[in-house]
C-alpha cells in the first residue's frame, strides 16, 4: 500500500519494496562564490529523477536546462567524472572545485535510496607556520 503523495519501487539491492520520499531538496553553499544553490530531485522511475536548481550564478542556471532528468545508472556507472552531469558541467563552464554537481549527485542517490541521507562538508583547519626549511634541508 502506497502512501499518498510517495512512490513505490523495487530497490535493486534488496529484495523489499521501499518508500521514497516525496522530494529531496538540499541547499549546497559553494564558499567564495556566495551563489548558493537549491537543488530539489523527484524520483519518477526506478533510476529515473528530475531535478530542479535554483542558483544566481549565470552558469548554474545554464547547466540547470541540461541536467532536468537523470538516470541514477548513467551517472553511477564508469570512471570518475564522466557522466552526463559532470559533461554538462564541463559545457558549461562551472569551476572545476564547484561543489553544486557533486550535490546534485548526492540528492539523486538519497531520492533513489542508494546513499544515506547525511550532509557532508569541506572544513579548512588553520595554517601552522611552516618549519625553516633550510634546517631540514640536507647539507
């Protein structure tokens, strides 16, 4: 029995049927850029989402027209950066060190109930002074 509002899929790793929630909906903070993104994915389909992100910067709103549906299989599968999120990235020219397309894939995992759902962070510690390299220099 569904419940109003959520789908019911086949989850590929166990053998239950799961709930997914209605929406998943981050906010991801770049840092130096201030253009905070908010990205909301739907579940439509067993590996199947659409997305929609909500961004001042002129780049996040043009890769938004590209990624509106993501097949979770496409972008899981191959080696590191080359799926259709990071491509239209690419296209796009978002900085390499933008942290939004990694979010968007943690929103389309946490739909799709193939992640836990658990924010993750970049934290800089502070500087210690470095050490007088010439000491440690061999003589």
């Amino acid at each position: 029995m569904a419940i109003i509002g959520q789908s019911e899929f086949s989850h590929p790793y166990f053998a239950v049927n799961t709930f997914i929630a209605p929406m998943t909906k981050i906010i991801v903070d770049p840092g130096a850029c201030g253009f905070t993104c908010r990205i909301e994915v739907q579940g439509t389909a067993k590996y199947e989402v659409t997305c929609h992100l909500q961004s001042k910067c002129k780049q996040i709103k043009k890769w938004a027209e590209k990624v509106g549906s993501v097949n979770f299989l496409e972008i899981s599968r191959g080696p590191f950066g080359q799926n259709s999120i990071a491509r239209a990235a690419a296209r796009c020219k978002l900085h390499p060190s933008c942290p939004i397309p990694s979010g968007l894939i943690k929103a389309v995992e946490a739909e799709l109930g193939m992640a836990v759902r658990k924010n993750v962070s970049f934290t800089f510690e502070e500087r210690e002074p470095l050490t007088d390299l010439k000491k440690d220099s061999h003589s």
